[in-house]
C-alpha cells in the first residue's frame, strides 16, 4: 500500500468508526446506503428495491477497474453503508486493492459477492455481459436487498420476477439475432464478452490481455486472423484506448463499434452489444 492509499484507507477506517458510534441517531425515515462496485450493479439494484434505497456507484462512467483509486467522498459514503455490492470475481482488480480492505473494517456493513454461482476458473470478469450470468447477479443483489429490508422482501421477489423475465426476452432476442450467422469468431479490443461467447458457442478475439498494450508481434498476429477472417468490425469500450484497435480497424476495413460492457443502462446495452456482435458475424 502506497503512501496515498495509506492515507485514505486511515480516513476511511476513522470514518468508519464514527458512523458506527453514530449509527443510533439516524432518522427512521432515512433510505439505507447500498454501494456498488459498477453501474450495471446499480441497475440490478434499482430495478429489485426501486426507491427504497440510495445508490453510490464507486467506478464513475469511463474508468477502468485496473487503475481506478476511490475519492475520500466515495470511501465516506461506503463507510455510511448497510450494504456493498460487490463484482467478487478474483481478476477485478479494484476490489482486491481497495474494498475488500475496507469492507473488513467495517461492523455493521454486509456484503453481497455478485459472482456467487458463477464460474470463475478464467480472467474475464465480465460474467453480467451473458443472461446467464446476469440472472445469477440479479439473484445475489436479491437475496442481499431482502435481508437488508425484511419489509420489502415480497415486493424484492415481485421485482425479481420481472427483472429475469425480461432476461429470458433478453436471451431469446440473442438467439435469434445470432441464428443467422456464420462465422463464430468476434473481434474486441478488451476480452469482455467471454462469458456472452461462451453461452452462445461464439469465439471472442481480443487484441489486448491483461490491461496491456499488445506487443508489435501480438498485433500483427490479430492483424493476420482478422484479414482471413474478413472481419466486419471491431468491438472497442470506453475504459479503454483505441489506438491499437484503430490499427486492426484501418488495416482491415473493419469500423470500430463502441460497446460499453459497464453502463447503467444494462438491458440497453446489451442489446446493443448483441446487435453488433451479430453484424460483425454476418457474411
């Protein structure tokens, strides 16, 4: 831990200890805190408990997990918490830095891991980008929200209920999508649509591993399957630079498609990425 991490994770255990000698002169009438990792997690959230809860998200719009650092407002929010929301799988890297430290300190914050269920033998944290694993998601944050709010536990189930209807419209709209295709292999920039791949017997190709710029070999060797694979376009997020998926783009033909795998707007942007994953396998 770094002299700037020391500093906040010290602010932030005081703040801590405050909210929890603080914690009786609350108003009854306040909404209890939930704190999310991501945007998408706010979406589950607000679809399962609607307004009765506040919701901080802690990656803003933009960021990328692998280099994100939380701002003293942030951790203050998260030290006012009853619930924190987290991606849980072991490769998200912000988590692993910043919360789970954080998340240890605190007496009166529970935790729900969103991955429960889901597999985590690989480095794609992405598991929210499949229905699969977004229904896994929505009944962790769930199960999390009822015991935070026992009152609300029917209407949380009701919520529920709809929430994976509309993933199950979801998953049938993907499938009909991709019935069509051919080809079975994408081309990204970042590798987040393993887990979309992997439910619907699709190859995702990625330029980049790892957080990392791909080496001039690494490249030219994505260049060259591109090329044979007459790829359509190439599928690039926000978090993330597109200098290097700019020259596969210009090389090939192929435009660069803008998907944001963290929006808060997930049923939206799902479709969107299944949209353009689809077109990019059309022949």
């Amino acid at each position: 831990m770094n002299a700037y991490e020391s500093i906040l994770f010290s602010f932030v255990m005081a703040l801590l200890a405050m909210a929890s000698a603080c914690g009786s002169e609350k108003g009854a009438d306040e909404r209890p805190i939930v704190v999310v990792t991501l945007l998408p997690q706010a979406y589950f959230v607000e679809r399962l408990a609607l307004d009765s809860v506040q919701v901080e998200v802690m990656i803003p719009p933009g960021a990328g997990h692998s280099t994100y650092e939380p701002t003293a407002g942030q951790l203050s929010a998260l030290a006012q918490a009853r619930l924190y929301v987290k991606v849980g799988h072991p490769s998200f890297t912000f988590e692993t830095a910043w919360l789970d430290k954080v998340v240890r300190g605190s007496t009166q914050l529970r935790v729900v891991d969103s991955s429960v269920g889901v597999n985590r033998d690989d480095d794609d944290p992405h598991f929210w980008m499949a229905p699969d694993g977004a229904r896994l998601m929505a009944r962790n944050i769930a199960a999390g929200l009822a015991l935070l709010l026992p009152e609300k536990a029917s209407d949380i189930s009701s919520n529920l209920a709809a929430l994976e209807k509309d993933i199950d419209s979801l998953d049938a709209e993907i499938k009909g999508l991709l019935a069509g295709t051919v080809s079975k292999r994408f081309y990204v920039f970042h590798p987040a649509f393993g887990h979309f791949a992997r439910q619907y017997g699709l190859e995702q190709v990625a330029i980049e591993h790892g957080h990392k710029e791909p080496s001039p070999d690494e490249l030219r060797r994505v260049l060259q399957a591109a090329k044979a694979d007459g790829a359509k376009a190439i599928l690039v997020q926000p978090q993330y630079s597109k200098e290097a998926a700019g020259v596969v783009a210009a090389e090939t033909g192929a435009p660069l498609v803008e998907v944001d795998p963290e929006s808060r707007q997930w049923l939206a942007s799902m479709r969107q990425a299944a949209r353009a994953i689809a077109e990019a396998l059309a022949k």
